[in-house]
C-alpha cells in the first residue's frame, strides 16, 4: 500500500514563519497589522485611563483586582 500522506518536509529549528518559506504571506502580513493595530489601542486606552484615573496601567490593574476582590 502507498503512502497515502503527503507530509512536509521536516525543518530546522527556528526555521518557518522567520524564513522565505511561510507559506501564505497575505494571511501573515494581515496578522501582522492588526496585531499592530490592536497594541496602539491598547496603549492609548492606558494612556487614557492613566488621565482620568491618575494611576499607570500597573495601577489600574491592580485597582481592579481589588474592586473585584471585594465583591
């Protein structure tokens, strides 16, 4: 009986997404941007947050677990 699968070849260490080889460059580099995306958000809502409440992100959230703690 024949090998019925066909298998990728086995790579290096640390070899796949960091190399030439990634096999959908569109899907990558969309996940990219929006990753991007999603942490400039990220950052301007502590940035936000550390205005109206005067405490950095740590702060924050360290606040928050306290308020839900007390529930």
């Amino acid at each position: 009986m024949p090998n019925q699968f066909q298998y990728e070849p086995i790579e290096k260490f640390g070899e796949g997404l960091t190399t030439r080889r990634p096999w959908n460059n569109k899907a990558l580099a969309a996940v990219e941007l929006l990753n991007g995306r999603v942490a400039m958000v990220g950052f301007a809502a502590a940035l936000i947050g550390e205005l109206v409440s005067g405490r950095g992100p740590a702060g924050q959230v360290l606040s928050l677990v306290s308020w839900y703690l007390q529930l």
